[in-house]
C-alpha cells in the first residue's frame, strides 16, 4: 500500500493553511469563471497563471487546479437556473436540470448536480490515485518512439472519438501543430515560418490561443445570441438538500456508468463534452423512466455530471504521468508544469513526489471544499449573471487582453489573440473542433522531438514505429482510431444492407 | 429584431455557410501551402546529421492541405442544397459592434496603456450596447481599471502596459 502511504504524505504537504486559502480562492474563482460566459476553465487558468509565476509551484498548481474543478461545478449553475450552459460540458445538464428549475425543483437539481459531481470526481481521483503510479512506472521504459506513438494514439483518438467531420479535426490539430513549428528550431537552430519578423521568433504561445479561442470567440457567439438571462430563483436550505441526499442512492448504477465514461473519455482525450453526452444518451437508453427524461429527472442531471466531473479529473492522469493532457484545461496545466521548470512525465513521480502526492492529495480536498462552498454559495452566483450582458462583456475583453499580455509582456499577443478569437468564433461555427488544435499547440514540440528522435534511432526508417510488441500495438490501436469512422460507416453498411434494401436515411 | 419577427429562419439575409466554409477551407489550404513551401526552404530532407528542420512541419503542411481539400471537395459537392445562413446580417452587425470597438480597444492599449483604455472602453461599451445612465457608466467603468491596477501592479507586482496618464502619477 504504498500509494497510501504517499497520499498521506500529500494531505501533510496540502494540509498548511496557506494552501487550504489558495484552495478557497481558487474554488471561488473557478465557480466565477464557471458561472460567466466568455470564461471557462481553459482560459481562466490560462489568464490567472502569471499571477501564479512567484508562488511555491505546489501551492500555485493547487490553486489552478481549485480553479478547475469550481468551474467544473460552476456550468452546472447557470445550467440550471438560466437554461446557459456556462460551460460546454454542461449542455447535457440543461435537457433535464433546468425543467426541474421551472417546475421549481431548482434547490433539488443543484444539489443533484453538485453531489453528483462530487461523486464522479472522487471515483475518478481514486481511479488517479492508484493508477497514476503504475502507469508512471510502466511508462519509465518508454523510448522516443513509445512516446511518439502514445501522442499519435491521443490525436488519433480525436479524429474517432470525436464528432465532428474526421476532415475538420485533422485540419484543427494540423493548424495546431503547424503553429507550434513556428519560431526558433531549438535542435537545428534555424528560423521557422517568421519571415524576417523578429516578433514571431518566439512563435505562438498556445495560452494566448486559449484565451483568443475559448474567451473572445465565445464573447462573440453570446452576442450573436442576444444574450438576455432569464433564469429561476434558487434557494437551497439544508432541508433540500438533505431530502435530495436520500433520493439520490436510487441512482447508483446510473452514477457509476457515468463516472466510467467520463474516467474513459478523459484518459482518452474524448473531454468531457462528449462524455456527459454520452452518459446522459445512456442512462436514457437503460432507465425505466427513459421516455420522462427531458422533463426534469433527477437521473438526467445525475448522468451528464458523474460524467463531466469524472472526465475532467481523470484527464490530469495522462497529464500528470506521460506529459500528454487529456483536456485544453489540462493542456494549460502542463504548461504551467513547464513554466514552473518541472516536467512533467514518468520521472515527475521519482524526482518530484511531494509535488504529485501534494496535487493529488489537493484533489480530494479540493472537490469536498468545492461542493461545501457551491452548495452554500448559489444564490450569490446566480446574482452575479443578472448583472446586464453589456457590463461583463467588455470587462470580460480586458480580463483576457490582460492575461494576453502579461504571458510574454509582448503587445503583439493581444492583436493575436484577437486573431485567434475571430477563428475560434469561425471554427466554432463550422465544428471543426478546438480542443485538438490546442492540444497539438502545446504538444507540438515534444511530438516533434520525440518524433526526430526516433527517426534518429532508426535512421529514417518509419518502421520503428512498429518494430517492438510495446510500440506496434500502441501505433496499431492508434491507427483503429484514426479510421474508426471509416470502420463504424463501413459496418453500419453491412448490418443496413442486409436488413433493408435500400436505406431510408440519407448518407451522412 | 422586430421587423424579422414574421420572417422564417430560411429566407434571412445573411451570408451563406457555404460561402464561409469555402472561405475557411481555402484559407487553411492557403496555409498549409506556406508550410510546406517555408519547410521545404529551410530544408526538410535527410541531413548527415539527421532530419532538417522542416523535415516534420512539411508532412504537417502536406496534411493540412489534404484535409482543407477534402473539406471543400466536401461542401463544393455534397453539401445540402438550399442556402443556409451562417450569420444574419443582423447578428453580423451585433457581432461586429463587439468585436469592431475591441479592435480599437486593443490599438488604444499601444498608445495610452492598459488602464485608461479600459476605462474607456468599458465606458463606450455600456453606453452603446446597455443604454446606462451615466451615473452607473462612471463607477462601474473606473472600478474596474483601479481594482486591475491594485491587484497587479501594486500586489501582484505584474507590469502592465502604462501610458502618458500613468506616468503623470509616478508609474
């Protein structure tokens, strides 16, 4: 039991209490940037990191991840009670959480929501727990070439797990990874893509992409939108809550489909978008009262949040122990790894074990200080977007053109993420997908490092790609993502061709 | 909004989906293109000590160029018949009158530093898009600049970009 023994050591590193008030603070920030449209997990820990540079890394990642997880719980508010999903993730909680708001059931759907979080959350940091430290050791023995194709497995898990168009995710993660090539070449020392600019030498940094992307592109489509809040008024006394508290073990089954999905998706970087889509379609296939959902069940609200929390959170295990984050947010975490000069990676939990235990430990702190401040905090939350769209628009403007600027202290970023907010609006609007073109921004580098240097190893030969049991299984499974639209069309094809002649659904 | 009230979705004025698909498309083709002309400049074969440095960013131009195509093979000739509005000429101009003032936002950063622009804009924006009286205009509008201007150059100790007026109280 030596994973216990060094979370123990984690809660003494977590424990002091100048941790425990970065904690709060970092919850509190993240159910704000939850709550307000514009800001979301990824661009609110990629504004707020800067602020974190002089701080302890342990305290600092602490306070981010907090960050994380309030505005993991934050979507779920304005889910409920506006019928906005503050964060993508949280579409899913609409279909059922906000009719129960307006049968005024509101106090009952939070609770739901938020204790299903909770729950989704703690399996999948247990999951972490035990998990993290073996593949961290398994990992150890990766060459260059193993993880070469651990990358290629994430992107091509993109393309099929995701659903959008296979053509518009390459062509995402392709942008991404030829930005990331811009700059200075650090193995040749040659200049790439600056075209005598002086400026782009130091290429695009994937933060100011994230608060252009995630921040000003979604400040655009909420104007589009008209925005006017009109949400239900919410009251949670304990009395609620603790009659929700007794319902809510009925739903077991569904709580544990969902944590499993959402742990699935977010090791495999699906998100948790598509996770909680899929755990609410499921749950509504197996329920009893599957026809009723979308009227306000309780097990509609249960099914969606197990699934996002739970995929949030496991998405910092392939963070943590192969450099590789399942999620935009986690991607912004690892860059904070690096800023802070630690990388991360199977040797992350052989040369920094305090840190780890001590991220780890704040995990399970961090998610029971998060649901005791939701659960007595909504009503000032839910005051806070009553204040008028043409308010926290242009304040929400600055926030990001500050945290453009204060990465680099570079002007120029701030016209860039200007750029980058008008693609994300366009991207958005043509589904082609954002986080994998983030993803590849951050990893860009390592892939192509990792990839040069096994290349190196085999002198040019591609088949070093295959030429061991480890490697070709992991390419192998990689490439079955890559075409498992292609494969899912084909047998869709079959099954349909014998049943029925000629197909009433038009090809998609 | 109200004169569109009796018009169905189908018939707005906008610009079509297809049209900014094509435009997008060819403008990541576009890119992929400079890649792949940029890598192969600096050299993206076999070197005698291992791969240039254009050697991997050419196969990721070399992709970007496939997807685009395959994205404008794909709507050139088997998108939906009919035109569909990407964004109404309404909406556009909504998204415009944020976006616009941002831009001016961003310039007048350069010029007068961080705070004063965003007092400003703030201030331009409420007035514009929320009709306030000016009597919520002015707080709100310098609250929010002193609150950043506390938090980061007086706490956090982080320097933001300070213009003439920063420099007339010691900054």
């Amino acid at each position: 039991m030596d994973e216990i023994n060094s979370l123990m050591h984690g809660f003494a590193v977590a424990l002091t209490y100048q941790n425990l008030m970065f904690m709060f603070i970092g919850i509190l920030l993240g159910v704000l940037i939850g709550v307000l449209p514009g800001l979301g997990g990824a661009n609110g820990v990629a504004i707020l990191l800067p602020l974190t540079f002089t701080m302890p890394p342990t305290s600092a990642i602490i306070m981010l991840s907090c960050i994380y997880w309030g505005a993991l719980f934050g979507g779920a508010i304005t889910s409920i009670l506006f019928n906005i999903p503050g964060e993508p993730w949280s579409v899913a909680t609409t279909f059922d959480g906000h009719p129960m708001a307006k049968n005024g059931r509101a106090g009952e759907a939070l609770t739901a929501a938020f204790t299903s979080s909770f729950v989704g959350a703690l399996i999948a940091v247990i999951m972490i727990t035990f998990l993290a430290p073996l593949v961290a050791k398994f990992s150890l023995q990766f060459g260059p070439p193993e993880f070469f194709a651990v990358q290629l497995l994430t992107f091509c898990s993109f393309v099929g797990l995701g659903k959008g168009h296979p053509a518009k995710t390459i062509a995402a993660m392709m942008l991404g990874f030829a930005l990331a090539a811009v700059g200075l070449d650090t193995v040749t020392g040659t200049l790439r893509m600056t075209f005598g600019t002086s400026e782009l030498l130091r290429g695009f940094d994937f933060l100011i992409a994230v608060i252009g992307l995630f921040g000003i592109g979604e400040i655009l489509l909420t104007m589009e939108e008209g925005l006017a809040f009109k949400g239900v008024h919410a009251r949670i006394n304990p009395r609620v809550v603790w009659q929700t508290w007794k319902q809510l073990p009925k739903y077991w089954l569904t709580a544990l489909r969902g944590t499993l999905i959402g742990c699935w998706m977010g090791i495999t970087p699906g998100g948790a978008t598509p996770a909680s889509f899929m755990s609410y379609g499921i749950a509504k296939r197996f329920s009893k009262d599957g026809e009723k959902f979308g009227t306000g069940q309780i097990e509609g609200v249960v099914a969606p949040e197990t699934a996002a929390h739970a995929a949030g959170t496991s998405a910092l295990l392939p963070m943590l122990t192969l450099g590789i984050p399942g999620s935009p947010t986690a991607a912004v975490l690892l860059g904070g790894l690096l800023i802070w000069g630690l990388q991360p990676g199977p040797l992350l939990f052989v040369e920094q074990k305090d840190f780890v235990w001590g991220l780890i430990a704040s995990m399970y702190l961090g998610n029971i200080v998060g649901l005791i401040v939701v659960l007595t905090t909504v009503p000032w939350w839910a005051a806070i977007l009553r204040v008028p769209f043409s308010i926290i628009a242009p304040i929400i403007v600055v926030v990001c053109a500050i945290g453009a600027y204060t990465v680099h202290n570079a002007m120029l970023d701030v016209a860039l993420m200007l750029m980058f907010g008008v693609i994300g609006y366009l991207f958005k609007k043509l589904d082609y997908p954002l986080a994998p073109m983030v993803l590849a921004l951050v990893l860009g580098d390592m892939a192509e490092s990792s990839f040069r240097q096994s290349m190196l190893l085999s002198r040019g030969e591609v088949s070093i790609f295959w030429s061991n049991g480890l490697v070709g299984s992991i390419c192998g499974l990689a490439m079955l993502m890559l075409f498992w639209p292609v494969i899912t069309k084909l047998l869709h094809k079959l099954r349909s061709g014998n049943n029925d002649l000629n197909g009433q659904r038009p090809v998609e | 909004m109200h004169d569109n009230d009796h018009v169905t979705n189908g018939s707005q004025r906008g610009v079509s989906t297809k049209m900014v698909e094509i435009a997008v498309a060819a403008g990541i083709l576009l890119l992929g293109l400079v890649v792949m002309i940029d890598s192969s400049r600096v050299g993206s074969s076999w070197a005698d000590d291992g791969p240039q440095a254009g050697y991997f960013p050419f196969y990721v131009g070399l992709i970007l160029c496939f997807a685009s195509i395959w994205t404008l093979w794909r709507t050139l000739f088997f998108a939906k018949t009919g035109v569909v509005v990407f964004v109404s000429h309404e909406k556009l101009r909504l998204v415009l009158s944020v976006f616009i003032p941002s831009m001016i936002y961003v310039g007048a950063i350069y010029f007068i530093g961080i705070y004063v622009a965003s007092a400003l804009f703030i201030g331009a924006f409420m007035y514009w898009h929320g009709r306030f009286p000016w009597v919520k205009i002015v707080p709100v509008s310098l609250l929010v600049p002193v609150s950043v201007f506390l938090l980061f150059e007086i706490w956090f100790l982080v320097p933001l970009p300070k213009g003439p007026f920063e420099a007339l109280i010691g900054y």
